[in-house]
C-alpha cells in the first residue's frame, strides 16, 4: 500500500498554483468571446481568385461594417462584425463583386444579437448549478454521507476552476473564443470528475468509515486498489483528444484542448484533491 496522502500539501502546492495563474489570467486578460455569447455576425465568402486581406479589409469600411476580424485563406474570406442584417450582406457582396471583379458566393451568415448572447450566459451557468446540485443530492443519498457529496463537489469546482483559467490563458495567447462547444467541454468534465471520483469513494466505504482513526489507511489502500484503473482509463481517452488535436480540424481543436484539460485535471483531482478533502472532514467530524 502506498501512502499517497503523506504528500497531501504538495496536491495542495500543484492545484494553487494551477488555478492561482487561471485566476490571474481571468482578471487581467479575461476570455475572447465567440458571437454565441457577444453578439455579432459571421460571414464567410468563396471568391474564384485569390483576394488581399487589406483589399477586403478597405471594402468592408467603404461598406461602413464594424469589422471584428478579417481572415483571408486563398480564396476563402472570412469576416466577424457587430450585427448587421441579410440587406446589408448583399450590398457587401455586391461590392466584393464590383470591386474585386470576381465572382463572390455566400458559404454562411450567421446573426446572433446581444439578447441571445447574455441568454446563452445564463443557461450556461444555470445549467451548472443544476448539475452542481444534482450531483450533491445523489451523492448524499448513495453513500449516506454529507461529507462523500461535499468533497466531490469541492473537487468538481477545483476541475472547473482549472479548465476555465487555463481557456482564459489560450484565450489570451493563442486567440480561443468561449462559445458553446467550450460549454460543452465544461460539462462534460464535470460528469468526468465525478465518476472518477465515486470509484475511489466506493472503495472507501467497503472498507468502513465508522473508525475515524482508520480512515487514512483506508483512503490510501482504496487510492493504492484503484490509481491504475482510474490511470488506464484516463490515457484510452487522452490517446483519442490528442489524435483529435493533431489530425482534426482547427474548428474544434480549442474544443478538444478543453476536453484534454479537463480529462487530464478530472484524473488528477479524484485521488489528490477530493479524497484528501474527504479525510479531513471525515477527520474533523471525529
């Protein structure tokens, strides 16, 4: 049996520092937002010659567009601005047009407003709590203990914490936007922590928690029985997002790094975060 709580203040030391530099980054620099939560409008246009960015960039002002981001991939031209409606598209294309002398096909128009936008917000987060919450009141009745639910969930909001602070660093440093698939990603780790987590706790109740001095040597033959199960597990799906990562599209690459960020943070959390947490309170109610 390996005594893996003995280091219980390095855990500490790894998960302070990690969601420490996700904090800083959040309130220095904050996220980049996708229109899914800003509001704006996505345009993206197929023209049959190879166009400048700058060319395209003087068009869309002369066209009085509040331009966000201007991308141009060969023959691809993609556009992200403030709201504007499907009149204003087609005075825009009929300039690419006039101005490039080229032919100018409409691939996607897509307009969400700021209304929409702050509503996605809000059942982003309302729809966390009720996760939250669900996962607190099974958690009570599975395994008859406050204390088995609240150290999931001190868990689960330290995998949060670090999948957030860290898409607030790739916000900042390599340009990823929140929008839903980030949503995603998010509940998804969530789910993972927690089952993660109600192995290790299952194998801690077979052994009993009635003798609160035992409970050390519990958790840790129960971290000891299961770390390579909980290991093996994690790497089949560490394997497939880094596969993703590589060979996959750039639209859902930030997608799968959150993805990555939360299998590999769930795996880290159940054994060093939560199960410390649950021995400390489990210690204190002695």
């Amino acid at each position: 049996m390996i005594n893996f709580l003995k280091y219980r203040w390095l855990y500490l030391l790894v998960s302070t520092v990690v969601i420490g530099a996700g904090i800083s980054s959040m309130v220095v620099w904050g996220f980049r937002y996708s229109i899914d939560f800003a509001g704006g409008t996505n345009l993206e246009y197929e023209i049959n010659k190879n166009i400048d960015q700058k060319q395209a960039g003087n068009i869309l002002k002369e066209n009085k567009v509040e331009v966000l981001t201007v991308q141009v991939n060969k023959n691809k031209l993609i556009i992200r601005s403030k709201t504007f409606d499907e009149k204003k598209e087609l005075e825009i294309r009929k300039d690419l047009d006039s101005k490039l002398k080229a032919k100018t096909t409409l691939l996607r128009f897509e307009t969400v407003g700021p209304v929409i936008g702050k509503e996605t917000i809000r059942k982003t987060l309302i729809a966390s709590l009720i996760a939250m919450v669900g996962i607190l009141l099974y958690m009570s009745f599975a395994f008859k203990s406050f204390y088995f639910a609240a150290s999931a969930i001190l868990a689960l909001i330290h995998d949060i914490l670090v999948v957030v602070g860290t898409y607030s660093l790739l916000s900042h440093f390599f340009g990823a936007e929140v929008d839903l698939l980030f949503v995603t990603a998010l509940l998804t780790t969530m789910s993972f922590s927690v089952h993660d987590t109600i192995v290790i706790f299952d194998k801690i109740r077979e052994y009993g928690t009635a003798d609160k001095s035992e409970i050390e040597n519990y958790a840790n033959k129960a971290l000891t029985e299961t770390l390579i199960r909980s290991l093996n597990n994690s790497m089949t799906i560490i394997f497939m997002l880094l596969a993703l990562i590589l060979l996959g599209g750039s639209t859902i690459r930030f997608f799968i790094i959150a993805l990555l960020t939360g299998t590999i943070t769930g795996t880290y959390s159940s054994p060093f975060v939560a199960t410390p947490i649950l021995v400390w309170l489990l210690k204190r109610k002695k």
